[in-house]
C-alpha cells in the first residue's frame, strides 16, 4: 500500500466487497451507504484494518457509529470459514475489518464470491 497504484488496486478490491455487500443488505441507512462506495478510497491500515474515507459530497447514512448490521463471513478454497468482514461506519463508511479466525492473519482481501452474508 506504499505506491498510488498499489492502493487504487486495494481500493477497488474494497469498492467490489463493498458493493457485494451492501447490495444484498437492506436496512436503515443502507441506500446512503451504497451510494457512497464508488467516491470511497483506501487511506491507511494493515489488510486487516483498512481505514477508508468517502471522496465526494454524499448524504450521511442514517447508521451513525459501528459496523452496519450483518456477518460476513470468510472462506477459503475449500469452504472453510476463516474469518469474517465488517464494515464500520460513523454516518459515512469509515473501514473494513477483516477479523481472521486461523493462527496467521490474512495476507490479502477475500473475492467476493468467497464472502457469504447473513444478517444478525
């Protein structure tokens, strides 16, 4: 994440889990938050910490602070869970955490189609 290149590659990892996501996800707020990841940019943080902040002038979700409600949960290639992905917001998208549940932490985000969403 040192390079421009390296994070416009990182933010739009984040923009394709977001949008998967968020599209399969409706609750208070969601509209706002969907309309928000396409001006949503990667500033800092580990792969498993990225700290995010929206680019363009967008109204405020409803949700005002933690993650929006829902697990996301991580597999690898043969179908084991090996994490899970929240995404935290303060009105506006704000990070994505990727809490890992195996001895090494992830090196890399998970595709999308490796994400399963549920709502708690």
């Amino acid at each position: 994440m040192t390079t421009s290149d390296g994070k416009w590659a990182l933010t739009e990892q984040v923009h394709e889990l977001l949008n998967s996501i968020l599209l399969q996800l409706d609750f208070p707020g969601s509209d706002a938050l969907r309309a928000q990841v396409p001006s949503t940019i990667v500033v800092g943080g580990p792969i498993t910490m990225l700290e995010l902040r929206v680019g363009e002038a967008t109204a405020a979700s409803v949700l005002t602070e933690g993650p929006i409600p829902m697990s996301a949960v991580v597999s690898d290639e043969t179908g084991s869970a090996i994490g899970e992905l929240f995404v935290w917001v303060g009105g506006y998208i704000s990070a994505l955490e990727f809490s890992w549940w195996t001895d090494e932490p992830p090196e890399h985000l998970p595709t999308s189609d490796r994400v399963r969403i549920a709502r708690k």
